[in-house]
C-alpha cells in the first residue's frame, strides 16, 4: 500500500459506484473498467488500488459483521466470474471468497436481519439468491420475477425479509424464513430506487419517472402517498444525519434528500449536492459528515456536509476528466468525424488518419452522448445525459443552439437526410421530433406515438424520413413519414423478447430493419411484414450498437464483450474473426465508404477495413488526453 495519487488515464473511467466503510475512515470507488480505488475521508488521498474484475461493477457494499467488502457486476472474461459476488479483505484488497448461483451479471447485494449471516443478491437473470452463510442447506433461490432486478434492500426490525425491484411492473416484499411472497405491489416503469422506513413499516419504491412511491404494510401494503424528484431515481440510502431521511442519486444530476415517511409536502424534497462539472447521479453514499457520488471522470465527488446536510468543499484532488467515447458521428461529405467524450468535449478528427483537428465543447456540465452531422450545413447536433441538445458549428467551435429536452439521460439524436428534422431519444418513452428550418435553428419538439414501454436507446432516421427507435422493452418502433407527421406503421417484438433493445439500422436496399439487444443478439426484421427473419448469435456479453453498410452487404455490431463483429448482411454470420484493441465495451459503430469507425467506453477510437477486417489507424485515450 501506500499513497499513489496519480491514475494511469488508461484506467481512468467514469467512476461508477462508491461506498463508505461502517466507521466513515475510507471511501471505496468502483469503475467502469473494475478497478477499486480505496481512499481516505481525511484528505481524498489514495490508499490502496486494485483490479477488481474486468468489467462494469455494479455495486460494492461493506458488510458489518466482518467488514469485508462486496464487489458484484459483470465478471471476468470468460464467465470466470459470470454471475458472482467477490469478496475482499478489507483495505488489502485480496480476493477472500465468492458467492455463485446466478447466470447473468448481479446487479445489487443487501445483508438481512436475524440471527443467521444471510446475504441475498439479484440479477439481470431475474433470479434472487439468499445465501445463507450460517446454514448453507436453508439458502435460497427464487425466479418468480420476470424481468431485470435492479435492486434489493433488507427490511428494518424484520427477521429475513427484503424487498426486490427491477424493470418488471412490480415489487416483491419477499421472506426468506417461511420461502414466500408477502407482497406484490404494483410499480409500473422501471425501478431503480428501494429503501425502507427505520421501522419496517413504510416501504419506498423510486422510478425511472422521478416517482417515490410510498406503501404501508399496515394498510395491506397500499401505495398511500407519491411525491417527485427531480430526475429518474437511481440509488438510494438512509442518512445517518437524520433519523428519518434518506438520501437519492437521480438522474438530473443532483443528490436529493427525502422524507422516510410520506408527508405528501413536495418542499419535504431537497437537493443537497447541485450539478457539478462530471457529476453523475447514478450512485450515492453518505456518513453524518461526508458525501460521495460517482462522476464521469477518473473518480468519485468527496464532500464534507454542513450541519443542514448539504455538500460544501471537496476534500482531495478535483475529479479530473476521462476520455471514455461515446459516438462518432461521420460527415458524409465532408473529410471529418466527430468523437463525443466523458469530459463534455467534441474532437473532430480526419477520416482518413485519425488527425485530430479541432476540439470544441465544454459548455455542458455532463457528458455528451450520440452526435450527428447537419447534411450540407457545418453543423453538429449532440445531446448530453442531463437531456440537453447542444447544436455546434463545428467549422468554427462555436455553440450555436442549446434547446433542453423533458428528460435525461439523453442517448441519441440523428438528423434526416434532407436536414429538415433532428430525431432525439432517451430516458422516455416517446421519442421526440425537432424541426429545423432552412438556417438549422431547432423548434419545438414533437413527441411521437409510444407503443413502447421503455425508454429510447436509439433512434435514426431512414432515406425517406421514417424513423425507427430501439426501446429498452425490447421492440422497435417503425414511425411512418405522411409528409406531415409520423404514425406507427410497425411495432417488432419477438417471443420470446429481445430483452433491452440498444441499437437499431436500416437497409432500403434489402427492405430489412436490423436490431441488436441484451439478449447477445443480432436480429433481422421484414420491415414490410415485421417478422423477425434471421437471428445471428457470436457476441458473448451484450450487444451495445450497430451499423449497416450503405450496399447493405455488411452489418457491423460492438458489443460489451469489447469486440467488433462484421456479418453478412443475408445470412447474419460473422464473416470474420472478431475485431479488438479496447479494454471496454464498444460504445458505437459506424460504417462508411467501406471503412468501419469504432469508439469504446475507455477512449480508443478505430477504423477497420470492412472487407478484411484490418485495422487502419487507431487513436487512444492518450491521445486525447495530450491534446485536450
């Protein structure tokens, strides 16, 4: 051990979970490429730092009765790990044990009450476990779920019992002594928040809507009170400042404290930490002195709290900017493409070398997300995970337009061929339509028909100004253009689902609408008829994004499992090896001119031949960082 505050800014990525050990001494920072980072709450200064696992943590926690912490998310390569809880000597790091008995990533880990050492985990194999530490032959394992959990939390002053939620329309209060359900409560929209009153009594339920639901177990678990945050919750833990609060991480950016108990006063919610440059309000953790959220950059936010409870000062180095990339966007007429980052930044760069030209951005206090080329203006629309579209002349670097959007995150934007309409998507339902007029100036958004139930991980526009959109339910939506409007033509599902449903393309050449899912699948859709005509499998984790040639020869997918597969197009077979050179997920691909452009999550940033699959030039995280 010993102090080492400076990061390599190859395992520089968005920070993504953190924790405070039981006594406040030390913060544990988790990200996405699974390195822990152990700090002390004095100062910010670096401890210990290890690798955890090869990919995307999900959650740690601190068990009380050892002190020992508990990793969970994706596993090694190789399903060394597939669906394992790691446990780890406190502060060494050494790996000290395992939990197993799931199939897929888990998602969250809670400690139960009682006299026995239990631990319960769930995952994205809808399967909850409770691992019964003390009697091994009283553990358990319950599957009557039916889509991702997302979280569980164990129920104050109640012997064995806990509450599960995830993306299906309910919540489960569940009792591992006596194997059953006690409650089924209705919770429609995916739920990410979970946490109960200090006596057991009030159960509270936060959503991808910006809803807190409240249910009392003593008016047979009726929903008796909502109130609103101001984003989508995300997670959420009692404060040890105040007995009967607890704080949430949302996805407006902030960190919002609320009442325990239902009071149906809107002004009962507050924010106690505000938007900061790379704050990402996806995880929280608070002491009665200190508070922690994760960031896009290469670490965690440490504070100090007031006597109110809200964050002041940082303690330690300011989290610095990463160069995770998210999207490129090509100009098809044009020698450029654009890069979008972790850091808020754009970097235009030369097709043919990878040259980096210009770097323009930094207006946005998050990060940026899809991006797309205005077709004959030098215009470059993105949109940030606050939900905010941001127009820039990329000639110049200037920012032209900043038109805020009804939800966050925001993940895609696409412009039409003609350039008269800009397609956004995101943490909603429905998708949403700007026009543009013939200068590029955007105005009022219309919101499209939503036959989906999930939220818009990707939306583009076809040659005739149709538009599709891959919804995280697991079905696209195919909107037909009357010249004046869009209808649905066509909703694809398949039985079973897709699962989450993140990307989606076109080819007019063959007809065919092509998808790519959770489920490590890639799919091919009569766009006429809407069946679901070829499924290709290869991917070994799930399929992030995907491209079709403009020949319609060639579909092109990046998946988490850090690879690039190109498929023929009429049969969905690899037709090559896979292609690799990141230690991420690939977070997007485009094809064009015969060249396939690549980013990932850690920065690496690629063009392939798409015939051979050789690579043509590459550009690193270094790179960016050198020239920001």
């Amino acid at each position: 051990m010993g102090e080492k505050n400076i990061i390599d800014p190859r395992s520089a990525v968005p920070c993504r979970t953190v924790a405070f050990t039981a006594d406040g001494k030390y913060l544990v920072e988790a990200n996405y490429l699974g390195f822990i980072t152990i700090r002390l709450t004095s100062d910010g200064s670096i401890v210990n730092r290890f690798l955890g696992q090869t990919a995307l943590v999900e959650t740690i926690r601190f068990e009380k009765q050892t002190g020992n912490l508990f990793l969970v998310g994706a596993g090694f390569e190789g399903y060394r790990d597939f669906g394992v809880a790691k446990i780890f000597d406190f502060p060494n790091g050494n790996r000290i044990g395992e939990l197993k008995g799931h199939e897929d990533d888990i998602t969250d880990i809670a400690f139960l009450e009682g006299k026995d050492r239990r631990i319960v985990t769930v995952g994205l194999d809808k399967r909850v476990k409770v691992h019964n530490m003390t009697n091994p032959k009283l553990s358990w394992t319950w599957e009557g779920y039916t889509d991702y959990l997302n979280m569980v939390s164990a129920r104050p002053l109640h012997d064995g019992q806990f509450a599960i939620a995830g993306d299906s329309d309910f919540t489960y209060v569940l009792d591992t002594n006596q194997n059953k359900i006690i409650a089924e409560l209705l919770t429609p929209g995916d739920s990410n928040g979970l946490i109960w009153s200090p006596d057991g009594r009030f159960l509270i339920v936060g959503d991808d809507h910006a809803d807190l639901h409240y249910f009392d177990s003593k008016a047979n678990w009726e929903k008796v009170s909502t109130t609103k945050l101001g984003g989508a919750v995300k997670k959420t833990v009692r404060d040890p400042l105040f007995s009967d609060r607890a704080v949430s991480a949302c996805y407006d950016g902030k960190v919002w404290s609320f009442p325990l108990f239902p009071t149906n006063k809107t002004d009962d919610n507050y924010v106690i930490v505000e938007r900061r440059k790379g704050l990402w309000g996806i995880n929280v953790d608070v002491t009665p002195t200190h508070i922690a959220t994760p960031s896009f950059f290469d670490r965690a936010f440490l504070m100090k709290r007031n006597k109110l409870g809200i964050a002041e000062e940082y303690l330690g180095t300011e989290p610095q900017p990463t160069y995770g990339a998210n999207w490129v966007a090509i100009s098809k007429i044009h020698e450029y493409i654009a890069i979008t980052h972790d850091d808020g930044y754009i970097r235009l760069r030369k097709k043919d070398s990878g040259e980096l030209i210009k770097v323009f951005g930094g207006d946005t206090n998050s990060l940026f997300m899809g991006a797309s080329f205005h077709p004959y203006l030098p215009l470059l629309a993105t949109i940030d995970f606050y939900g905010e579209v941001w127009v820039y002349n990329w000639q110049l670097g200037s920012l032209e337009q900043k038109f805020g959007m009804p939800f966050g995150p925001g993940i895609s934007v696409d412009y039409s061929l003609d350039g008269k309409f800009l397609a956004v998507g995101g943490y909603r339902w429905d998708a949403w339509v700007l026009p543009s007029d013939e200068n590029g100036n955007l105005k009022n958004p219309i919101a499209l028909e939503k036959p989906n139930k999930g939220v818009i991980k990707n939306i583009i526009f076809t040659e005739e100004n149709n538009i599709l959109t891959a919804s995280g339910d697991g079905s696209i939506v195919f909107h037909e253009f009357n010249g004046n409007d869009w209808k649905v033509k066509k909703h694809l599902k398949t039985n079973p689902s897709m699962e989450l449903c993140n990307g989606v393309g076109y080819s007019k050449i063959r007809n065919r609408i092509y998808s790519v899912s959770r489920d490590q699948t890639v799919r091919a859709f009569d766009a006429e008829t809407g069946n679901n005509i070829l499924t290709g499998f290869a991917h070994t984790r799930s399929i992030k994004t995907i491209s079709v040639s403009e020949c319609g020869n060639y579909v092109v997918t990046g998946s988490y499992d850090r690879t690039i597969l190109i498929w023929d197009a009429d049969t969905l077979k690899p037709k090559l090896p896979p292609l690799r050179n990141a230690n991420a997920g690939i977070s997007c691909v485009q094809i064009h001119n015969d060249r396939v452009y690549s980013c990932s999550f850690d920065g690496v940033i690629s063009v392939w031949d798409l015939k051979t699959g050789r690579p043509i030039w590459v550009k690193d995280s270094f790179d960016s960082y050198s020239n920001n």
